[in-house]
C-alpha cells in the first residue's frame, strides 16, 4: 500500500517538475511548481518525516511560492514569451541531463542492504549495526513524538547553526529590502 | 722599507684618488687642498717605492717576493690571490712610474691651474697611477689585467677630459675601442695558458712553460701571438695604433704621463714579464721585431709631415715604441726595458715641454684674443727667445731621442739597433729590421729637428698682438722639465756597454727576472770593431737627421697656419697619415656598422627580438586570452552547462 | 523502506532542475528550477535520515531557511534588473561577456 502511494505521488512530482520547467508561461510553471512540492510533502509522510512535510507544504508551497507568484505579477511577466534556448543548447541540455540520469539512475536499487554491504566492503552485513543511529532516532520519535524527534537535535546538538540562520535570515531580510527599494 | 709594504705605493694614489674625487663633487675649487692630495700622495709613493728600490738591492732579492693582499677568485683548482710581486723588474718600473708620475703631477699644478674640473683632473690622474701600479706589480696576469683595463679606464676619461667637445670625446671613444680588440688578445691568452698550464701567475708560468710546452711549438706561438694582439692595443702598434695619436686630444701632462711614460709601454712591460714564453715562440719574436720595425718606421715617416706639435710627439712615440717592440721580438728584454726607461724619460719633456710651449701660447692667444691654434707648429717659431730654458731642455730631449752621444737615448737605442743586427746572423729578416730601425732613426731626428725649427728658431709667427704675451711658465712648471733634462741626459749610465767602458748595470739588476728565457737565446759575440762601426752608424744616422732636418726647415718658407697651402704630392699622403684611418673607416667601420644596422639592429634586434619575441609573446598571449574571452559569453546557460558537465564527471569518477 | 526509490526520484528531479535553468532564459523560472533541484536534495536528506538519524531533518531546516533567503534576495535582485533592463530574459543580461 506504502509503496503504491509513493510511486503515485512520484509520478505526480516528476510529470509535474517537467511540465513546470516546459511551460511558457512563468505563472503556469509556479502552479506546477507548487504541485512538486505538495507531492513532495505527501511522500516525506511516507517516509516518517511528517513535521518536515508539514514544514514543506508552509514554507515553500505557501510562503516561497507566493512570493514568486507575487514577483511574478509584480513585474507583469505572466503572459507566455518564448525564452527557450536555442536548438544547440537544446541538445547539449539533453546529454548532459541523459548522462546525469543515467549516473544517478543506479541509486534505485539501493536497500539499507546494500548499502550497509557496500560501505563495510562485506556482503553479509547487518545493516541494524550499521545504522543504529537511525534506529534510535525512530525510537526517539515514537517516544517523543514528531516534533520532538526533530527539536531534540535541533536545539540540543544544532544549536550554534541554528541560531546562524537567524542572522543569515536577517541580512536576506536587509539585503532584499535594499534591493528592492528605488531609492536608497 | 719591508717589501710587504709594497701596497703603500698603491694605496697612497688611491687616498688621493678618494680624497681628490670627493673634493671633485663637494669643492670642485678647493684648488690648495686638491694639489697637496694631488700631488703629495705620489710624492708619498716615490718614497715607498724608492725605499722598496733599496730593499731590493740592500737585500738582493732574486726570487720574487709575493706579497698576498686577499684571496680573490677562490675557484676550486682556479685560485688567484690579489698579490702584488716585488722583484727587479717590479722595482724599476715602481721607480719610473712613481718618479715620472710625480714630475707629471707637479707639472700638471701649473699647467691645468685655470681649469675647472682641475680636481676632478687629479681624480683621474691619481686613478691612473693606482692602476698602472697594480699592473706592475701584480703576481699573476688577472691581476695585472685590472691595471691593464683600469689604465685603459683612466686613459678614456683623460683623453676625453674635455668632454664637452664632440672631438675629444670621440678620440676616447676610439681609444677605448682600439685597446678593447687588444684586451680580447690578452683575454685569450690567459684562458689558453690556463688550459695549458694551469696557472696564471708569473712565477708558474716561469715554472711551468719549460715543463709544459714545446719551444717553437703551435700552443706557446699562439699564446704569444694572443698577448702580442694585446701589446698592439696598449702600445699602439700596426695595425691598432691609429688611437694614440688622437688620444693627443686630452691635456698635455696626461699625454705625457699616460700616452708616451708609462701606459702605452705597458706592452713591452707584458712582454718582458712573460718573457719565458716569448723566448720559447722564435716565431712570434720574429713577428714582433717586424711589426715593431715597421711601425717605428712608418710612424716616425708620418711624424716627417704634421704640423701639430702633440701630433709630431704622438708619433715619435708610436716609433719609439716600435723600437722597444724591435728590442723584446729581438730577445734582449733588457734592452727593450731600458729604452722603456730612457724613453720615459726624454718623452715625458718632450711632452711638457710641448706642453710649456702650449701653455705660454695658449695664453698669448687668449690675452689677445685671437682664435689661432695654439698647437699649430705653423704659428710658432722663435720661441727660443721667449721660453729659453724650455728651449733648451727641449734640445736636450732632441739630442737624446735623436741618439747623439753621451744623452740617454743613444745607449738604448743602440743596444737595440746592435742586437737586431746580431741576431741576423741566424735569422736574415733581423737585418731588413736593422735597416728599417736605421732608417727610422735617421727620420726620428729628421723629425725632431723639424719640430725645434719650426717652434723655437727663425722668425716668430704668432702675430705681433699675441707675441707680447709670451713669456715662459712659472718654476713650477719648469722645475720637473729641469729634472726629466737631467735624467734625459744623464740616463744612459743605466746601461753604459762593456764596449764604451761600462759595465751593463741595468742587465745585472734584471739578469734574475730574465733568467728562466735565457736558456732558449743564444747570445753571440760580437767582434769589438763590429760594435764600434754599428755605433757610428747609429750616431750617423741621428746626427744626419738632425742636420738634414734643420737646415731644410730652417731654408723652407714657413707662413701661418691661416695663410700655409695645403701639402701636395707624397707629402700630402704623409700628412694625412697614409690614410689609414680613411681606410679602417671603408674597410672595418662602414661594414661593420652596416651590418649592424641591418643584420643586427633591423633584422635581429627589431625584427626577431622586438618583434617575434616580445611583441610576439604579447601578441601570442592577447590571441589565447581573445580565444579564452570568447568562453566567457555572458550567458549563464553556458557557465551551467560547464557546471553541469563538470558534475556528471565528477560523478563519472565517484561513481564509476 | 523505500530508500533506492526515493534516492531515484530525487536524482530525476534534480536533473530536471539543471534542464530546467540550462534550457529556460526567464530568470524567475531559472529560480524556480533552483528550488525545485533545492527539494530534490531536501528528499534525499530526509531518505537517509532513517538511517542517519535526525541530523537530516535538520539539515533540511537549513536547507529551507537558505532557500527561502536566497529567493528573498534573488527576487530583489531581478526587481532592480528588471527596472534597469525592462526584461528578465538573461540573454539581454551579459554583463560577463569577454
């Protein structure tokens, strides 16, 4: 049933994500955009990381977007205008991402497995030792609940780059006011 | 005086040197202060060197006494020690250069007194005495060569003393130029005695020559013939003495210091020192009795024609070197020695005799404000009774540069003339130089009596505004003229022969510095009346040329410079010198400098080195950075897609 | 588990995010395109973390809070191009041309 969802909502985000970068329209690309991401939130579900999904479908699909979106009629640049490439970087843009796909393809057979096999260098090892630490934090999770399996680390052993971002945040905040105004 | 000592002599010349070149550029008229560094530094050195002199002789040093300043080239194998070498040669040239130096020095007080750059004049001045010092007394030939360069520096800067006329500094220009081909010859010699005997100094050459080479064999003939090409230079013979008689273009005192007593015998000084390897070149000897012949002949043939009296010296002493040339080639080393000596000696008041005349009417020429040549023997005559005791110090001069008896030239020139002759008897070329140094002989006092006819006898033809003026120079000036007469006329007791009573004093003091060549010259005895009737020819020949040349002078109808016909006929080729300058400018220069112009200027210099190098590198890498440019498009589709690419290979690698 | 599915998917996502900014010249769609190859790689942390522990979780906190900054000061940037130039299309924009 898990796995159904999952290549559902897959195929969702991939014919979504494709249409989104052929579409002409930028306003059409933000909405298919938007439509990646909410699959995305769906299969984080799946995958037990439900406070990210929840964090994914505010932040990007709601506050991110919008701001596109906003950009987007801001400077009245919905109305389609052909700005592909030309044919030449048409077909350089179709190696380079064939031969990427085809890289990066070979990850679909990965299993805990196999990867515990591959990096011990022995076929028989037991991935529950290798990755005792996810374990424990599933554990952690289901003892805490979602949020707190997350907060723990974030505000125990992360602390000093989280509270970094809170500056970078603020000089985005400056800098894009700066930016954006007339005048300075 | 201890002999190491030795560096004295050096070093007092070179304080005056600092001392005379600092005043030069703070109180270019501190003319006091500049005369007592000027001149009492060589006095100070004539001191040293006389108590070396003593030394030598008290103690009767044979072997070479080497004294070690520091070690200066300590190349593995190739060790050469800034040393000086005391030995009897070294002593007597000590004394001439010293002693002559000093008179010059003295001289120059009066002669240069009026001339700005007079402390500047002393700089140079005292400069040259520590470099011809150095080369006398350096222990090995790097040593003596920077003396051998240093002298030629000092020689450049006195000729060109003048600087601000074009004339002059291209005669220092050419004398450079001439002496540079010679030290190329030396420069070779030393890199060929190196590979063959592995020393370079004089002691090792003595030691090593007889060991090493073959007499008469290719590698000593072409070593000699390499220090000879040098010899040339420094000593103006055929072909690179055309320098000397331009170099007349520096003051006087310089002319009589650097261009006739001491620098240009250098040569001959060379030659003796390394008189082992010569000895063993029967060859090379030949060759440089014959260029020596020629030149003094050709030289002295040249002196017959020219009006300018530092010209007419210029000459003499390009002969007279020849003679010396003829008396080294011939194998008596002493006796090209002692007329270096005699010849120092009669030349330098030749010179500043000259140089007294010059003075006197170069002043009658200014007080007068006339425009006139004041060298032009043209525009004197009579002078006898306006500077009488230049004239008569100058008639001493004559009579010993003549080689009238008892004056000192009479003994030098002889000994060589009797040698040549000798040594015919196995070689008959010898008797074609014995006749060309008669001859020249006869010229040289031709010449010479020419010259003190037209200066200081008949009428006087300065004008009769400038004639008012003249009046000899101060004691200053005449003091050193009446001590270079002296010696002038006294100097032949040097070297009196056995057959006139005496008994070679001179060869016995230089007997050990020749000793290692005497074993390759047999020396022939001559029958007493032999000698005698060589004498009387000799004595002939001078006494001739001075009464030939003095009555035809006197009998010629002399005008002024401004109002003489130019020279016709054969005299008109001796006047301008057979020319050879012409031709060394058609033959050398032109090419030369044409082929520099095009081949090296045009084509090498603009061409491949301007051209195909620099601005061809340049050229080379603007083009790779425009194809470099052309990558940088601007689009940042393009910066991706090489992000992109680079990151499949990055993946290919970790990956794959 | 899912993890080799995921990790694919998020492989395809990416490379249709770099297509995405090597074929489209409209500068805003070239910013969409960088977030989406941004959440390719927000899922590939969260696939690992299962076996990683939580330290992926946090690391796409980050991940968000730099995406949301950059589009923050991207977007102002396109504002003050797009008053200079009157367009969003980078090939008018070459200021790096050699």
């Amino acid at each position: 049933m898990t796995e159904v969802v999952f290549y559902v909502f897959a195929t969702i985000a991939v014919v979504s994500a494709a249409l989104c970068i052929l579409q002409r329209s930028a306003v059409s690309a933000a909405l298919w955009l938007v439509t990646t991401m909410f699959s995305l939130a769906g299969i984080y579900v799946l995958l037990g990381a439900q406070f990210i999904a929840a964090v994914q479908v505010l932040v990007y699909a709601g506050a991110v977007m919008v701001l596109f979106l906003f950009v987007i009629m801001l400077l009245n640049i919905g109305h389609s205008t052909p700005d592909l490439r030309g044919s030449s970087m048409v077909g350089a843009t179709v190696v380079v991402v064939g031969l990427l796909v085809v890289e990066l393809a070979t990850l679909w057979r990965y299993t805990p497995r196999r990867l515990a096999a591959e990096i011990t260098g022995t076929p028989l090892a037991n991935p529950a030792a290798l990755f005792a630490a996810g374990q424990a934090a599933q554990q952690e999770t289901a003892a805490r609940g979602v949020v707190g399996g997350v907060a723990a680390p974030l505000f125990q052993q992360y602390l000093v780059p989280f509270e970094a971002t809170s500056v970078l945040l603020l000089s985005a905040i400056v800098g894009a006011v700066v930016l954006a105004k007339r005048k300075v | 005086m201890p002999v190491h000592l030795v560096w004295l002599t050096v070093a007092f010349p070179l304080l005056g040197f600092l001392v005379n070149g600092a005043l030069a550029f703070a109180r270019p008229n501190a003319r006091r202060a500049v005369s007592v560094a000027g001149v009492g530094s060589l006095v100070a050195s004539f001191v040293v060197s006389l108590g070396i002199f003593l030394t030598v002789r008290s103690a009767h040093i044979v072997e070479p006494e080497i004294v070690k300043l520091w070690a200066w080239l300590p190349v593995d194998r190739f060790h050469i020690d800034i040393a000086f070498q005391v030995d009897p040669l070294a002593a007597v040239m000590l004394l001439v250069v010293t002693g002559v130096g000093s008179l010059i020095h003295l001289f120059s007080v009066g002669y240069m007194q009026e001339d700005a750059g007079y402390a500047r004049y002393f700089a140079y001045l005292n400069l040259f005495i520590v470099f011809m010092l150095v080369l006398v007394l350096g222990s090995s030939l790097p040593v003596l060569f920077i003396g051998w360069e240093g002298v030629g520096l000092c020689s450049y800067l006195l000729i060109g003393f003048w600087f601000s006329d074009t004339a002059n500094a291209s005669a220092g220009k050419k004398a450079f130029l001439m002496n540079r081909i010679g030290d190329f010859g030396v420069l070779i010699a030393m890199f060929q005695l190196w590979t063959t005997l592995g020393t370079l100094e004089f002691v090792g050459i003595a030691r090593e020559a007889p060991r090493l080479l073959q007499p008469g064999g290719t590698a000593v003939t072409l070593i000699t013939l390499f220090l000879f090409l040098g010899c040339t230079g420094k000593s103006a013979q055929i072909p690179l003495y055309t320098w000397l008689p331009d170099a007349m273009a520096g003051p006087t005192p310089v002319s009589a210091l650097i261009h006739a007593a001491t620098m240009v015998t250098a040569g001959v000084y060379l030659v003796a020192r390394t008189n082992v390897l010569f000895a063993m070149a029967p060859a090379t000897s030949t060759l440089i009795a014959g260029v020596g012949a020629l030149t003094a002949l050709f030289a002295a043939s040249i002196g017959l024609r020219q009006y300018d009296i530092k010209k007419v010296l210029a000459y003499s002493t390009v002969s007279q070197l020849g003679y010396m040339f003829v008396g080294v080639g011939t194998g008596v080393f002493v006796s090209g020695l002692f007329h270096l000596v005699t010849h120092a000696f009669f030349k330098a008041l030749l010179f500043l005799g000259a140089g007294s005349v010059i003075h006197a009417m170069h002043h009658a020429y200014h007080a007068s404000h006339s425009h006139d040549d004041a060298q032009d023997m043209r525009n004197m005559g009579g002078l006898r009774s306006y500077l009488p005791k230049t004239w008569v110090l100058m008639w001493i001069a004559t009579l010993a540069i003549a080689g009238v008896p008892p004056f000192s030239g009479f003994f030098s020139k002889d000994e060589i003339l009797t040698a040549a002759f000798v040594r015919g008897a196995d070689n008959p070329w010898y008797y074609l130089f014995y006749a060309m140094g008669l001859a020249a002989a006869f010229a040289t006092a031709f010449y010479m009596a020419r010259l003190m006819v037209m200066t200081f006898h008949g009428e006087n033809r300065s004008g009769a505004a400038a004639r008012e003026h003249l009046h000899e120079p101060g004691a200053i000036m005449t003091g050193p003229l009446i001590v270079l007469g002296v010696l002038s006329a006294l100097g032949g007791i040097l070297n009196v022969p056995a057959a006139l009573g005496g008994h070679h004093a001179l060869a016995g003091w230089l007997r050990p510095v020749f000793a290692p060549s005497a074993g390759y010259l047999q020396v022939e005895e001559l029958r007493g009346s032999t000698e005698y009737l060589l004498i009387a020819a000799a004595v002939l020949a001078g006494v001739a040329g001075l009464v030939l040349g003095y009555r035809a002078t006197l009998n010629s109808r002399l005008l002024p410079a401004r109002e003489a016909l130019p020279d016709t006929g054969f005299a008109r080729v001796l006047a301008n010198k057979y020319y050879v300058d012409e031709a060394y400018d058609r033959v050398i220069v032109r090419p030369v400098v044409g082929f520099s112009r095009s081949v090296l200027w045009r084509f090498f210099d603009q061409g491949l080195v301007d051209g195909l190098l620099v601005n061809g590198s340049a050229r080379l890498f603007r083009g790779v950075g425009w194809l470099g440019s052309q990558l940088q498009t601007g689009q940042v589709g393009f910066y991706v897609l090489f992000f992109a690419v680079g990151a499949v290979w990055i993946l290919h690698v970790l990956l794959g | 588990m899912l993890l080799g599915p995921s990790l694919a998917l998020s492989a395809i996502l990416f490379s249709l995010g770099v297509a995405g900014v090597l074929l489209r010249r409209n500068a805003i769609v070239l910013f969409m395109c960088i977030e989406l190859m941004l959440n390719a790689v927000n899922l590939t942390f969260v696939a690992l973390s299962r076996l990683y522990g939580a330290g992926g979780y946090v690391m796409v906190f980050f991940v968000m809070t730099v995406a949301a900054a950059e589009a923050a000061v991207g977007l102002a940037i396109i504002l003050a191009i797009f008053r200079h130039e009157q367009s969003v299309d980078l090939e008018n924009i070459n200021l790096l041309r050699g």
